[in-house]
C-alpha cells in the first residue's frame, strides 16, 4: 500500500507546540480529550443511524482504552462513525489547513486568555495526544464503507496517511510514549490502574461504556486470565430526572463524589434549557468545614461538559458568601479546553452564576419559612458566610436586599434567633430605632450595665456576638426604615417622656458638675474622649461607651486579634450621678483635685468600666492594689 506524505504548513509546527506546551499543562489531560472525540464519534453514528438504517446493527457502543507497558503504548478505539481520507485530512488534520494562517493571525492579536479560547473553537483537542506521546497512529474505517484509512505523525512538519484494512468502522488511535510517562518518573501512563483511575476522575460519567484489561489471578498457580471490565459508572446522576431519584441515592452519590462523611443538609437539582443549557447537582453540607474561613479553603464547584469532567474548584459560579455550597454544573455550551482565565471572563459562567445563586437563595427562604428549625441548623454552621456577605456587600444594595431577610440573631426576648423582620414588628409603637449591643456572648451582654434600663422598660435587644456582627448591621444601617442604634454609642437615648426627663435631670446635675467631670478627665488622662453623667445608667456606676463614628470597643478587639491594632475606639466615660460612688467622687473632689484618693478613685472607675466591657486594664496589679486600698479605707 503506497504512503502518502503531506507537510504541515510552515506555521503549524508553532501551533502545536502552544498546544501542547501552553494549553494543556495537566498531563492527564490527553485521556479526556481522546475518550471525549471517541465518545462523540460514537454520538455521530447514534445520530445519523436514526435517519440512515444502513448504520444501524446490534453492536454495543463501547471505547476501548489498552495501556501496555511492552510496547510503552496506549491504545484508544471506538466503533463510532469513523472517518474517510478526505474527512482525515479534514478533521483530524485540521491545524493543516489552509485556515491555519489566519488562525495564527487573530492568535498573534489576542491575549492568551483570548488565544486558549480560539484554540478551543478550532477543535484541536485531538493533539493532546503529543503531550505524552512522541508519535501517534490513527487507523480508522467510516461506517458504511469498506475502506480504512491510517494518519502516522511525530506531531513536527509532516503526517503520512496510507490505506489500510480494518475489520470494522471506527477508530484506533495508538499513542507512542515518551520515556518520561512510562513509570521512570512522576508519571506511570502504561499502567492499568493508573489509567482506570484517570477515566474514572474525568471520563466517569460519558454516556458510553469505557472498557479495559485487567489480569486475575486464575485458579492454578501463575495462570493469569484475562478479564475485560467497564470502568466508568455512564450514568450520571445530575441527568436523571428529580422524581426518579431517592433522597439516600442523592446522599450517596454527594458523600462519594465530594468525600463528604455526612448526608447533606440541603440538595439543590437544577436543569436549565434556553440562553444557556447547564444542569447542577449543588448542596448544603451538614457541618462547616473547620477552615471555612481561612485562606486555605479551596471554595468552588466541579465543572463538567457534556458529563466530562473539566475542573475541580471552579469559584466562578458563585459568589463568596456561598462559598459552603458544593456540587458539579454540567453544561454543553462550555468547551472542553476553558481556562480559569476564560471562566472569569465567559458570559455563560455569568449566567449560570446568577442563577444558582438566586436559586438557591430561594430555596433558603423557603426553609425559612416553612422549616424554621432546619433553617437555624443552616444557620449555626454557615450564617457567618451571609453576615460576611453583607458586610462585603458596600456598595451593592441589591445584594443587601437579597440577604437582609435571611440573617438571624439571638436577642434579650428570650435568647433565641429573631430575623430581622420579627424583631420589627414586636417592636412597641414608640420605638423608633433596632436596639443592639456587642459583646462575647449573650451572657456577657446581658451582664453590661446599660442593658438594665432596656429590661426595665421591656425593650428588645439585638445580640451581636460575632465579631462580623457589628460590620454586618453598620452595613445595613436600618431595616425597614428602622436605624440601628447600639446601646453602647455615646448618642443612645430612649424616646419616650420617662426617659426624657430623667435626661433633663441629668444634664442639670452636669451643669453643676463641671470641674468635677473635668478633673476625673484629666486623672483618667487621653485614653478617654470625655468623661461625662449619663441617664442609661439604673444601678450600675459607671460604663464605656464609644463614639458615633469610628469603631466600638468591640470591633477594636477583634482588629487587634487580627494583628491589626491601628483602630481605636473612642472611648467616653459616663458616671452615675444616682450611684453612691458618685458621691464619694464628689467627696473626695471635695480634698482637691490633685489628691490621691480622688486619682485613685477615677482610675479605679475607669478600669472597672473596662472589665464591663471584657478589655483588660494595662495593669491588672495596680489595680488590685487599688481596690484592695479602697476597700479598706
């Protein structure tokens, strides 16, 4: 049989090394692409078997995969539709064609982001194969027809094509190893096991049986049989229809696809036909992963194309806040090549984001209405991800309005988690403002001195005991045109008659009081703002408050726990003028301004208003010695 040579042209040598030096720098990559063109071969002949009757017959679709260390080898074959000369030439010789020039034009104008999804359009996945292969022979025979045809190249400046026999349609592709991925090094591309691992990581859920040869042991001693097994599952989950499939088979199929040990909290099955086809098989787990939070957390989903699979971790469907969801998205408008740099920037990953987003924010809401006790299990291990959410949500308002109803916190009504929309409305008509305050835990809050006059009147308080609680709610600024007001800010003030006039009385004492509010000042020194009377007070002497802008005493914390202790708060002292201790400060004052009693007193007072608020003083010694001082007086 005569051997045909044809050159590449001059410019293609250049293309097939950005192939496979540039595009594809995962290795593994070339199975995929080989078992995903035979699996489309083998789609081509269900397709056209439907109108031409000649092609049908009673053989099983099935790929072939043979590795085979002897001949550091291996094998790919289909009986797909196959291909004649011209369509060789055509199809698999693409790069040489005379479109190759001006291919490598708008390659020269693009970005490399640009240039990976060009060669993604051009169909080129077939040259993988010189990634880990140093010469590839493709024999291959078109259904319904008697003639075979075999394309050799070692991927440089010629193919040779020849005629061959061969006993039936479709194609043999027999990759040549290089010496590097035949087991002397990182790679082991002629092993068994190796390979059935690779088709199951990205060739499991093709349509098609992929098959392969494993030896077992026979009965006798050393008498080695050989057994031909299928090594892909070729049903994925995702494409069977919602009421086929039972909640334990979603629960398996989410604890062996993503290692997860639990059955998931929540499942989300969405199909999707229209602008953009996808499919996506997302879920809640039960419990948040230990490191959720911290850089090391490798957020996003799997992404396949037409059930091959593409890439682990893909973040670009969802925003960070949803950053505990898990799953896959399937989606035949997504070539197989895509980069993460093409993901950033594709429209239909917009797409498909914004709507599992949405779609499962709606499905949260559900919970929350329908079932308030699975909803707050959501809650305690991923609420922190949608508080985050807000506070990351600046200068998005639309956003904001998507989470605000979602959010819940625990308050001083009886300990429970509140949303925001519940809280507003027991509020009593006269409130005008959402109460809240900061601290460790509610215990702790409920402990602060201001929170007594809030519980006398029967008034509600929001609890934010996380850290991000305090951004969150400075975020949001109001809710339902309801301000936030922190108990704990130098401007709070109850509205009703009661309170007023309490307030009045305060300032009239203050008035009178001025050196002495001053002198405390100056014996306390700068750490403080001011030092003033307060009428949020009932039977505690004094508290801290902080200043309308800027950070409170609670946020300082948590900025110096993140090594970052540029953020201060502004700190106000406020006395009690009602309290005994007031009087013994006026007594003291009384000696002079400069007496140590009178000192003492005011930095005792000031130390203990930071123990309230869970700040150690600069000297705890000192102030023991203090206290222990006044006690004995």
């Amino acid at each position: 049989m005569s051997v045909e040579k044809l050159q590449f042209q001059a410019e293609t040598k250049r293309l097939l090394d950005l192939v496979v030096n540039s595009i594809y720098t995962n290795k593994e990559i070339f199975l995929r692409e080989l078992i995903s063109n035979a699996s489309d071969a083998l789609d081509k002949l269900r397709i056209e078997s439907l109108t031409n009757k000649a092609l049908a017959d009673d053989s099983e679709p099935e790929i072939f995969v043979v590795p085979d260390a002897n001949t550091k080898t291996i094998t790919i074959s289909d009986n797909g539709i196959g291909m004649t000369r011209d369509e060789v030439i055509s199809n698999i010789g693409t790069i040489a064609k005379s479109g190759t020039k001006d291919f490598l034009e708008k390659l020269r104008e693009s970005t490399a982001a640009a240039a990976q999804e060009l060669i993604g359009q051009f169909g080129v996945g077939f040259y993988s194969a010189f990634i880990v292969a140093d010469k590839v022979e493709l024999i291959t025979r078109k259904a319904g027809t008697d003639s075979a045809v075999k394309w050799t190249s070692d991927g440089a400046g010629e193919y040779e094509l020849e005629d061959c026999d061969k006993d039936s349609r479709g194609t043999i592709i027999i990759l040549h190893l290089k010496p590097e991925f035949c087991g002397d090094d990182e790679y082991n591309f002629t092993d068994v096991y190796e390979i059935e691992r690779l088709v199951k990581k990205y060739s499991d859920f093709v349509r098609y049986p992929i098959k392969m040869n494993f030896e077992v042991k026979g009965k006798e001693e050393d008498s080695p049989t050989i057994e031909i097994r299928t090594v892909n599952s070729m049903k994925p989950l995702w494409t069977r229809a919602k009421s086929e499939i039972t909640r334990e088979e979603y629960d398996e199929f989410f604890k062996q696809q993503l290692h997860e040990w639990e059955a998931p909290q929540e499942i989300f099955h969405v199909k999707a036909e229209g602008t953009v086809e996808y499919t996506a098989l997302l879920c809640i787990p039960k419990h948040a992963a230990p490191n959720l939070y911290y850089s090391d957390y490798e957020a996003g989903l799997q992404l396949y194309s037409r059930h091959v699979f593409i890439m682990d971790k893909c973040k670009d469907f969802l925003p960070d806040y949803l950053r505990f969801v898990k799953g896959l998205v399937d989606s035949p408008d997504l070539p197989l090549n895509i980069s993460r740099e093409i993901l950033q920037q594709s429209v239909e990953v917009k797409v498909i984001g914004k709507a599992l987003e949405k779609n499962i924010l709606k499905q949260l809401s559900k919970m929350l209405r329908d079932d308030r006790d699975q909803y707050e299990e959501f809650w305690r291990e991923f609420g922190k991800s949608f508080k985050i959410g807000v506070y990351n949500s600046m200068f998005d308002k639309k956003l904001q309005d998507s989470l605000k109803d979602l959010l819940l916190f625990q308050t001083s009504r009886d300990g429970k988690f509140s949303t925001l929309a519940e809280y507003v409305e027991r509020m009593p008509e006269s409130q005008k403002k959402i109460y809240c305050a900061a601290g460790k835990d509610s215990s702790a809050i409920e402990r602060l001195p201001q929170m007594e006059l809030l519980r006398e009147r029967g008034l509600e308080v929001v609890y934010m005991t996380d850290p991000v609680d305090e951004f969150t709610i400075d975020v949001l600024n109001a809710y339902a045109e309801k301000e936030f007001q922190s108990i704990t800010r130098e401007n709070f003030e109850l509205d009703d008659a009661e309170s007023q006039k309490v307030k009045a009385e305060v300032e009239e004492i203050a008035k009178s009081h001025e050196d002495l509010l001053k002198d405390v000042k100056a014996a306390v020194g700068d750490t403080v703002k001011e030092v003033r009377l307060t009428s949020r007070l009932k039977s505690g002497a004094v508290c801290l408050v902080t200043g309308e802008g800027g950070p409170s005493l609670s946020m300082e914390k948590t900025f110096a726990s993140m090594n970052n202790p540029m953020f201060k708060a502004t700190q106000i002292l406020e006395l009690n003028p009602n309290h005994a201790v007031f009087n013994k400060l006026e007594n003291l004052h009384a000696l002079g301004k400069d007496n140590q009693s009178f000192k003492d007193l005011c930095t005792t007072l000031y130390a203990l208003a930071l123990l309230i608020e869970g700040v150690m003083p600069e000297n705890p010694a000192d102030l023991a010695n203090k206290v222990t001082d006044l006690l004995t007086k």
